[in-house]
C-alpha cells in the first residue's frame, strides 16, 4: 500500500487537516532589564519575529526568531526576516502539510538561501501545530525527552565589574543560576582580564565562570589571554578568534593550559560541524535554533559532533519563553548534554511573551508539559510590543 494513501493519524486527524493555510508574521521589540554589551554591538531591547501557523484543522503553532542588535551577531535583522517570510518562506510552505517536516524545510531551502532564524521559526511553528493537533510536545516528535529540566546559566555583561558581582550574588541567592558566562571582547583585552580577574576571585567556589568573546581577538591575543583565563579557573572560552579562523581554534586549542574551546559563531549547520570536528578545533558546540534553521537541523549539528566526541551545549540567542521552550523541546531529547544551557533569555526581558513564562527554579529552566512548544501567547503581550 502506497503510505501517503493512508490518511488517518494516531489521533484521527487526517492529513489533509494538517495542510499550512496561513503564515503570520509579526516584529516585536521587548526592552531588556539593563543594557547587555556584547564584542559586537550592545543592546536594551530584543527585538524578535514571531510566527503563526494556522493548519486546515484550526490549530494554530507558533514560533520566534531573535536577534541581537540588528544584523550584527549573525546576518539576519528582524526586518529582513519579516520581508524574506513574507514574500518567498510563507508562499512555499503554504497549502503543504506541515508534519512533514524534512519536505518543508526542502521547500524553504529552494525558496530562499540561508534565512537560518527565519526557517527556524517556521518550522518550530509547524512543530508546535503538529503537536498540538496530535496533543504532544514537540520533544515527542523529536525522539522523546529524556530529562525535564536542565542547569541554566546567566550572562553577565553590563562590563562593569562591580555590579557583575552584584548581580551573580543576587542571582545565586535566590538559587536561579550557579554558573556564569561573561562577555568580553567589548574593551581592551588587559581591562577584561582584570575584570576577569575580579570576578573569579569575587565568586569562587561559589560559582563556574565561563567567556564569550564573540570572535573579538586575533590568535596572538588569544594565546596571551588564554593562558590567563586558565589559570583563573575559567571553565569554558567561547568563539574567541573570527568564525572563519578555525586552525587558529585548532592550535589554541592544542596548547597546554588553554580552557574548553566552545565553538559559536563557527558552525551554523552540520557541514560546518563537520569541518570543525576534522579540524579538531573545539571541545564544545553552542546550538541554537537560528543558526541551525529549526529543530531538526539542531538535531543534525548535534549528531555530528557527538559522533566526534564534543560536547552539547545548549545555547541562545536571548529568546523570550517562546523561543526559549523549543530550545528546550530539543535539548531534552539530548542522551548527553554536557554543558547545560544559558536559556535564561526570559529573565532579561521587561516582560514575557506567553500565558506561563517558563520555570526557573534550583538553578534548572523546565520544559513546560503541554503539547506543542508548550507555551500559549500572551495576546495582549503582542499587541503592547509589537511595532507600530
Ligand atoms: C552568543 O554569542 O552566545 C547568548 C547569550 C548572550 O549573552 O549572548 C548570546 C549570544
Ligand atoms: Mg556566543
């Protein structure tokens, strides 16, 4: 019997229920609770697209794709998303059934190259209508989640050293986040190592201490400051040379004393991943929904580094709860996930998105249980930020 005859799902839906009728998109801009200042640009609002799907059925996904500042941390801006959904992704997926998701994502590729974050918050649309019209979570129709919670960490990136310390110990207080990532890269790499130096010894034994230098140095510096950063105990170094030097990773990474390599920036899909294990030039990968082009292609970069033994880290790109629960959808399907994950992009927003912003409790975020994505727009919420 040919399969696609077979039309009856396990929940009586047929296929033709799931076929895509619409694509919504909407820019939204949400103030942060303090200035965050990355190597490459700074920002006090997150500005994200948030997808509507609408199925045959009625039932409608959603899904959100962020930005930092613009088209500065990777090349997409909101705008342009918002235009590239608009005129080419929403007209090839729409009249297309949307559990098919390996077809979808073909389709969007013949539409439009790269649009990575776009992709991603299309297709977590169609995870989240799917799972709702067979009342699932996505984890479910990604393999199953094999853990409901996961360590988060918190971003520490004001620059001023003082009140970083202040707000880890606020932080560590109240038990929401135990390991810290700093950004640096912004200043001269002698005034972040003395901010460095600052923390590691304001915060020891109490907390891990983790950099991202967002490509910020050449390999000279880095050899100097990796040196440093190890014998301060800092756990981890994300993406400290540009995206394209990966034998510089390589040999920093070979040189005695260097910390974990986390590769970034490098890998956006899994034939990167590829290049970067031949390489030998990370220990660890950062995975995000907006460089892998959805849930799928997280799954995909992921296996490729677990069949090279590096480690799974769960990374962000500061997304509110919507884009934050399907991270979390994804990451709980993980056997491994070494490093945890820094979702804590709810908590830096003035004001969340959804009905049920997610838990952070004991220094764990927690999947939310219901089907889909497992969040619910907060309507009146979208309408207050979303642009005019
Ligand atoms: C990045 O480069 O990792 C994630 C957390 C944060 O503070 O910045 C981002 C992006
Ligand atoms: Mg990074």
């Amino acid at each position: 019997m040919n399969a696609s005859i077979s039309l009856a799902t396990a929940s009586g839906t047929s296929r033709r229920e799931v076929a895509v009728t619409s694509v919504e998109s909407t820019i939204v801009d949400v103030p942060t609770v303090r200035r965050h200042k990355l190597s490459q640009t700074s920002v006090t609002a997150q500005n994200y697209v948030i997808v509507r799907v609408r199925l045959a059925n009625g039932v409608e996904g959603i899904g959100e794709a962020a930005t930092l500042g613009g088209p500065r941390w990777s090349e997409e801006s909101v705008e342009a998303m918002k235009a590239n959904i608009d005129a080419y992704l929403a007209p090839a997926i729409i009249g297309q059934r949307a559990d098919v998701f390996e077809v979808v994502g073909e389709r969007m590729d013949q539409a439009a190259k790269r649009n990575n974050a776009a992709k991603a918050a299309i297709e977590t649309a169609l995870f989240d209508a799917v799972g709702k019209t067979v009342g699932l979570p996505a984890s479910s129709l990604l393999g199953g989640a094999v853990r409901a919670s996961i360590p988060v960490l918190w971003t520490l990136a004001s620059g001023d050293p003082a009140q970083e310390i202040e707000e880890a110990n606020a932080k560590l207080e109240a038990r929401l986040h135990r390991t810290f990532k700093v950004k640096i890269g912004a200043q001269a790499p002698e005034a972040d190592m003395a901010r460095m130096a600052r923390l590691a010894t304001a915060l020891e034994g109490r907390a891990d201490l983790i950099v991202d230098a967002n490509q910020a140095w050449d390999e000279t510096v880095s050899v100097k400051c990796l040196a440093q950063l190890g014998e301060m105990g800092i756990r981890l170094v994300e993406q400290p040379v540009p995206a394209w030097n990966l034998e510089a990773m390589a040999r920093l990474r070979a040189r005695p004393g260097t910390p974990p390599l986390l590769a970034d920036e490098c890998v956006f899909d899994h034939h990167d991943m590829l290049r970067v294990a031949q390489a030998a030039a990370a220990d660890a990968i950062s995975l995000k929904l907006v460089k892998h082009a959805g849930l799928i292609g997280v799954r995909k970069v992921a296996a490729v580094a677990e069949a090279a033994g590096i480690q799974l880290y769960g990374g962000c790109l500061l997304e509110s709860s919507v884009g934050a629960a399907a991270h979390l959808q994804v990451f709980s399907t993980f056997r491994r996930l070494e490093w945890g994950c820094e979702h804590f992009g709810p908590q830096i927003l003035t004001g969340d998105l959804v009905t049920e912003p997610l838990v952070f409790r004991d220094f764990e975020v927690h999947l939310p249980s219901g089907p889909g994505i497992g969040v619910v727009l907060d309507e009146d919420k979208i309408k207050h930020y979303a642009r005019r």
